[in-house]
C-alpha cells in the first residue's frame, strides 16, 4: 500500500509544472526551459528538425518563435529592457519598434535589417499558424529557417 502511495505521489510530482521566473521544471531528469535563451535553443532545434522531417507549417512557427525568443533575451540580457508588469517578453506587435529603438550594441542598419527579418518571419507564421487553407512549401520553410539562422548569427 505505501509502495503504491509512493509510486502514485512519484508520479503526480512528474507532471507538477512550477511557475518560476519564465518556467521551470524538473521532469524525469530533464530540465525546462528557464530564460529566454533556453527556450530559443529549443524551438531553433525544433525547427531544424521539423523542416528536415517535412513539417514545414510546423517549422515555419518554431522559427518565428526561436527568433523572437533569441531577441527577446537579447533585450532583456544586453539592453536590461524591463517587460512591462504581467509580461515576460514584448508583445508580437511592440518587438519591431523596439529592436528598431532598444538594441544600443547593434549599429541602426543591423536593427533596422533584424527588424525586418523578424516581420518577415511573423507573417509566415501568421500564414502557418493561422491560414489552413494556404499551403507552407519547403522554400518558405527553408527561407524561415534561414531568417531564423540568421538572426542568430547576429548576436
């Protein structure tokens, strides 16, 4: 009976997920993401795999999101920009000005190229995400996944 008990809490404890900070979590072993870093790691390599594997709709979103992930932790680590209460990262719709205006280590061409790429990337996502009917090709998916690189590469 105590075995049973112990294996059943054992188990519950497994899939408690723990607000802290963004999210953090231990789960058999495995850490969560817990910066913005992490996670942009995470949905770079999401992606990578997605496209290779023909999901492009899918690689399309994790793209968008490791990039704007990646940034986030840029303005958050490098520039010190506070999110405003109740946010961990800017709004999809703030992101833009603000790489435009925030990012004092990057020359403004660079910001204003960076900028742009993540526009870019935000409408195939939107397309992916939000469009069933439109059809994701690989080029789009490569070319997501290139921006996405990309962007990396700039910091």
């Amino acid at each position: 009976m105590i075995g049973l008990m112990k294996r059943r809490l054992e188990k519950l404890a497994d899939q408690l997920v723990v607000r802290r900070g963004f999210w953090a979590a231990r789960r058999k072993g495995r850490i969560m993401a817990e910066n913005w870093l992490d996670v942009a790691r995470d949905a770079r390599q999401a992606a990578n795999r997605l496209v290779t594997e023909n999901h492009y709709r899918s690689a399309v979103a994790r793209a968008y999101y490791a990039a704007y992930s990646k940034i986030t932790h840029e303005l958050v680590a490098t520039a010190g920009l506070l999110m405003p209460p109740g946010r961990e990262g800017p709004s999809h719709s703030r992101i833009r000005p603000i790489i435009e205006t925030s990012m004092p280590n990057m020359a403004q061409e660079k910001r204003d190229k960076l900028s742009e790429m993540l526009g870019r990337l935000y409408a195939l996502r939107i397309e992916a995400d939000y469009r069933p009917s439109s059809e994701v090709e690989g080029t789009e998916a490569r070319e997501a996944i290139s921006m996405m690189k990309t962007i990396f590469e700039a910091f």
